[in-house]
C-alpha cells in the first residue's frame, strides 16, 4: 500500500508541480491590474444577480412564490457561472498555451484542468457569498441533505471537466468550436431552469405537456445538478429534481451516467489526441 | 603515459548510454495552400487535391549519448536538428524507431518557457522551474543561486515586462543551468548575454564537462561552441546524420558543407565522391597526415616536432594550414596561417613548435590545405582538405615542473617589485 502510495507520488508529482504554478499564475493574472483584483470574482456575480433578480423577479414577474426565490436565482447563477467559465476557459486552454506545449513536454491535460480549476476557485468564492446570504436572510432551514452537497459538486465538476477536455480537443484542429459553443451555451442557459423556476414550465404549457417538458429537462446533467444542489442547501421543499419528478431511479440516474459518459467521453478523445497538440498548433 | 591520450574518449564509450536515439523518422504534413477554411477544402475535395504535402524531416536516426559526454548536433538552418531534439525531449513522437531516456532530461528549447511579462521575476522564476519539474521548496533551495547567477538581486520584484530583454535571457539562462537534472538539452543558447556573462556561462560549461555524472546535448550552429565545449558531435543534413564521432572532425565537415557550391546537383555528385575518401579528404588531396617525430608524451623543454604529409597535384597556388588545438580547455594556443606550398605531388613538411612555457596538457595538431578562394567566398583561402581523427596527431605534455591550470606556466611572468616606501615618499 505504502509502496503504491510512492509510486503514485512520484508519477503524478511533476503533473502536481506543474498543476499548482499553473493554477497560482493564473489566479494572480485574473484581475492583473484592475482596481478592485480579487474582489471582482465576488462582486461580477453579484451585479449580474442584482439586474437579473430586477429584470425577472420585479419586472417579468418570474417566481414560484416561495421567499427562497431570490437566493435560488443567486445560487443558479453562480453554479451556472462556472459551468460557463470552466467550459470556455477549457476551451481556449490548449490553444492558448500553445507557446508552452510546443517547448516542454508535460501532461497536457493539466493545462485543462488548471483552467477549470480557476473556475472552481471562482465558484468556491460565489459559494461562500450564498451562504453568507442564506444565513442573514432567516428563510433557509438547513437539513442533513446538506451532507449531500460534495456529491453534487463533484459531479458538477467532473461534467465541467468532460466537456472542457473534448472541447479543448476539438478547438485544436477547429477553431470554429468557441463560436458554436458560444451559442450552444446561450441555449444551453435558457433550457435549464436557472432564471425562471421549473414550475413555471408546468403552469405555461398545461398538464399534458408540462410533466413531459419538466422531465425531459431535468434529464440534462447540468439542470440536474443544479436543481439538486438547490434542494440539498436551500428549498428542499419547494424544489423539484430528477428524484421527485421521476418515480423510477433508473430514470433519475441517466443525467449522472450521462456525466460519467461525457467525462469518459472527453478523456479518451483527449487522451489520443494529446500526443499531436505540440505539432498541429 | 601514451596510453592516457586515448583514454578520454574510450571513458566515455565505457560509461553507460544514458540516451539512446534508435532509427527515428519524422515528417510533417505541410499544407500547400490554405487549406484550413471550408471553402477550400471543398475546392480541394472536388478538384482532387490533397492539399498537403509531406515533409520528411528525419530519415532513420540512430546515435547513443553516453554518461558525462558533452554531445554536439550541427546542422544547417532546416536539417532537421531542432524537430530531433523536440523528439528527444518529448514534445515530438517519433513516427518510427524510439528514444530511450536513462534519468531526468531537462530540455530547454527555449529560454524562459512560461515566462510571463505580468508577473515579478521571482514569479517567473517559480513558474518557469515548476515547468522543468522542479517543487516550491526544491526552487526555493537553489533560488539564491539562480538570482546570484543573473547578477539581478534588486529586480526580482520587479514585473518581468519592466526588465531589458537581455536581463530577461539571463534569467533564463540562470534557472536553465541551476536545474540539477542528469541530461541537460539546449538548443542554441550559448549565445546570450553581456560579455562578463558569456564568460560565466563559458565557466558554467567547463564545469560541467568535468562531471562525469552529467551529459549534454548542445544544438548548433555554431562550429566554435563545438570545437570548445563538445567531445562528441553529429552533423545532420536533411534529415540525415552525414558525419559522426570526434567533434573536431564534424566541425571540419561542417566547414566544408557550407563552403560547397549551392547548386544540389554537383553537391550531390561531390558527395558521392568524397565518400570513397577518409573524412576531411577528397580526390583532390588523398593524402594529408600529421606525422609526429617526436615522442607523444614530450616534456616541453624540446620543441615539438612533427612531418605534415600531403598530396596534391593541381598546378595552382595552393597553402596549408597548421593549428594546435588543447584539448582540456579549450582554444587555439597556435595557428600558422596559411603558409604557401610550391612542391606538387606527395611530400612531407617538417614542423616544430615550442612547448617551453606551457603547462601540463593535451593538444592535438591539425592541419588543412587551402587554395585561392572562389569568387563569392569572403574568406582569405578556401579548404579543401582537413586531418580527421586518424590523421591529425594528438600529444600530451606530461612535467613535474608544469602546473595543469591555464595554458601557460608561470615561467612565462616575470615580477619585479615596483619601488619602495623610500621612493614612494619622496614622490
């Protein structure tokens, strides 16, 4: 066992160096120069909460009435923020340390995962904020669901990662992938239940097609997650997921396998592909 | 004693092989034209085109590096050398054969990989140690060294992009030569620098050639960081290894490549020629060889005596060249210049050199024929034939009164004290 734990060290302990400066540098680079640095990571999320939360919530009138409303609008767009970094950031990674791939030989998918790892840093911060606010808000009751949380996000992780590494890939030898993925993350944004509630969907489209809407919805990991990570900190009540939509588990685990098929997905094209980075940029 | 000359290069056939370059291939794909939109891919896929075009860059490389060796690989601009040496570190896979590696090789392909201008030099430093594989603390350890080296003590904190370009190379530089790995790669970087700095990186590199525990693979194109540093070289010339072995002979080879005519064809032709021939000789000079008289372990207080055979029969003016080159550290301590031959034909010239005020070493004296330049060559005479390895003459001057450092001996100052405190007064 000792053994095993050596020789893991020692494989993964350049991968590990590499990973940490990495990560350092591009923390420090982030807000190199603005006025306010680090602080932006918190404040950025919390103006787009603030137009979002008078755009939906006051003027359009989207909620599902419950007070929690505006802290689930929070948390969604925080959660859906590192989605949409972590995947862009991912993206651009293997492209845009093209000067390094081509002059040391590393694991290149560090340079992947330090992207979304920034991302992770980011949302780490978000979360506190969240936090802060549910506890001064007096309307969140805590259960022991919240044990449940690191599950969550290290499935929201993996599923950041998985879709990094085969966009990392793809942007190697087509550059058009930033554009497309661009507008898929726009409609991407829309079909999860971030700034509108899921019941919403039921109540505008009737009781025939509003379940199977809902449903179908909740089958995307993304919304999945991001619905089960409200009801694990916040509404267990109000909430709906894949688990109470869905009678039958082996429904409610399709969005999971689904993540687990993308990261696998993501690792093997990578995985081929890495070799031929250094040459193709 | 005879028996120590050769004894340098049979060390390191002994030592163990630490690199071995096993019949490596490698091309590119090239596209012709700019076939990366659509538009012309959809061109291309009608009209028939591939669009690309393959570029063998290596054809079937194999050489073996072996511990301490101190490896050389020239080349011209586009032979190939900077596609081996990414295989060799890595970044590269080789499409056939294989690159076997015997402990940590740390390859600088450039200076300052990851060197990012936003960040302090301390960062860079840091960033750019962790991408060689070096940890936090193992940097930490070698920092002072490093900051000591670059002789930039009051710029660390100071934002890379604020630094001069030639602070920024010595950085560089410092953190490439302070990395303790076994097999050190550099490609082209000798170059850098101040003239106070080339000499500690030129310290740095003597050094390093006495550990016996450290090899390193140089690419170049510069014949006299060879002729220095290298015990062992390679020439490479599209995509093939054309000569290997002793260093002084790669050189030289290296010389004539560049000095032939450009059009390919009577290159290719002369080449076929030559290679009936010893390296450095041709049909023009069969014969050129240093014969030495005197004993190969002289104790300097003879001059040193020596038959330089030739062969030659072109009726035109034609000279030679002799050069003693030392071995250990480096130099040339005589060079004749080109000295003019009247006899055609096959004879000999007796040569001597004074060995009085030198130290203990081992030199090696080689020789060259030259003719009239060609119209476009800048040079004074132009080479035509070399002694290789076999025909060059290698001695080592062995004497208890002879001390090993520098080149000369201390007999060859002479001190007289300047005055007394007497006269100092009275001034």
């Amino acid at each position: 066992m000792n053994t095993m734990i050596a020789n893991l060290r020692k494989r993964y302990h350049y991968s590990w160096v590499v990973l940490k400066e990495l990560v350092k540098t591009d923390f420090q680079l982030r807000y190199q120069g603005s006025f306010l640095g680090i602080a932006w990571s918190v404040l950025k999320p919390l103006m787009l909460f603030c137009v979002m939360y008078v755009v939906f919530v006051r003027f359009l009138k989207f909620s599902d009435g419950t007070p929690t409303f505006p802290l689930v609008l929070l948390l969604g767009i925080s959660l859906w923020n590192f989605f949409a970094e972590a995947t862009s950031m991912g993206l651009s990674a293997i492209t845009g340390r093209g000067d390094l791939l081509r002059k040391v030989d590393f694991p290149r998918y560090i340079v992947v995962v330090s992207a979304t790892i920034g991302a992770l840093i980011s949302l780490a911060i978000n979360m506190c904020v969240v936090v802060i606010f549910c506890i001064f808000s007096g309307v969140v009751h805590f259960t022991w669901r919240v044990f449940l949380l690191p599950l969550n996000f290290v499935e929201y992780y993996l599923l950041a990662l998985g879709v990094a590494l085969l966009l990392a890939t793809l942007n190697v030898y087509f550059r058009d992938i930033q554009h497309i993925w661009e507008v898929v993350m726009q409609a991407l944004f829309y079909a999860t239940p971030i700034i509108y509630p899921l019941s919403m969907v039921t109540g505008q489209l009737g009781q025939h097609y509003g379940p199977i809407i809902t449903k179908a919805m909740l089958l995307n990991p993304a919304a999945q997650i991001i619905q089960d990570i409200r009801h694990n900190l916040i509404a267990p009540d109000t909430t709906q997921t894949v688990w109470t939509e869905f009678n039958h588990v082996g429904y409610a685990l399709i969005p999971i396998a689904l993540t687990l098929a993308i990261l696998t997905w993501g690792i093997s094209v990578f995985r081929k592909h890495s070799r031929k980075f250094a040459e193709v940029l | 004693m005879a028996s120590n000359i050769v004894k340098d290069s049979q060390q390191s056939e002994q030592s163990p092989v630490v690199l071995s370059v096993q019949h490596v291939s490698k091309s590119f794909k090239l596209p012709t034209e700019q076939a990366t939109g659509l538009k012309q891919a959809v061109i291309n896929w009608t009209k028939g085109i591939k669009g690309y075009k393959v570029q063998h860059v290596l054809h079937d490389i194999s050489f073996d590096v072996h511990q301490g060796d101190f490896f050389g690989i020239v080349g011209r601009n586009g032979s190939g050398k900077s596609t081996l040496l990414k295989i060799i570190s890595g970044i590269y896979t080789p499409e056939s054969g294989h690159v076997d590696v015997r402990g940590t090789l740390v390859p600088f392909i450039e200076l300052g990989v990851g060197f990012n201008p936003e960040l302090t030099g301390r960062e860079n430093v840091y960033l750019n140690g962790a991408l060689l594989g070096f940890s936090h603390d193992e940097i930490d350890a070698m920092y002072d060294d490093i900051v000591e080296f670059a002789e930039l003590e009051d710029f660390m904190d100071q934002k890379l992009k604020n630094y001069s370009s030639g602070m920024q190379v010595r950085l560089a530089f410092s953190v490439a030569i302070k990395a303790q790995g076994d097999i050190l790669v550099l490609d082209e970087v000798l170059a850098v620098g101040d003239e106070a700095f080339q000499r500690k990186c030129d310290n740095f590199f003597t050094e390093i050639k006495k550990n016996p525990k450290k090899t390193v693979i140089l690419v170049t194109h510069s014949m006299e960081s060879v002729k220095k540093y290298c015990n062992k070289a390679i020439l490479i010339k599209d995509g093939n290894i054309v000569a290997s072995g002793d260093k002084n002979d790669v050189a030289d080879r290296y010389t004539l490549e560049n000095l032939k005519p450009t059009e390919k064809h009577a290159e290719k032709e002369k080449d076929k020629r030559t290679e009936e021939y010893p390296v450095g000789l041709s049909k023009r000079v069969p014969v050129l060889r240093v014969h030495p008289v005197s004993s190969l372990t002289p104790d300097g207080t003879e001059p040193f005596v020596f038959d330089l055979e030739y062969e030659f029969n072109e009726r035109i003016p034609f000279y030679f060249a002799v050069s003693l080159l030392d071995i250990k550290r480096g130099g040339i301590p005589v060079d004749s210049g080109s000295i003019p031959l009247k006899e055609t034909g096959h004879h000999s010239v007796r040569c001597s050199i004074p060995l009085e005020m030198f130290n203990n070493g081992q030199f090696k004296i080689i020789a060259s024929l030259r003719i009239d330049p060609s119209a476009e060559s800048s040079e004074e005479t132009e080479m035509i034939a070399y002694t290789n390895e076999e025909n060059s003459c290698l001695f080592a001057l062995r004497n208890k009164r002879n001390k090993d450092y520098a080149l000369l001996s201390d007999r060859a100052i002479t001190m007289r004290l300047l005055g007394t405190d007497e006269d100092h007064n009275n001034s």
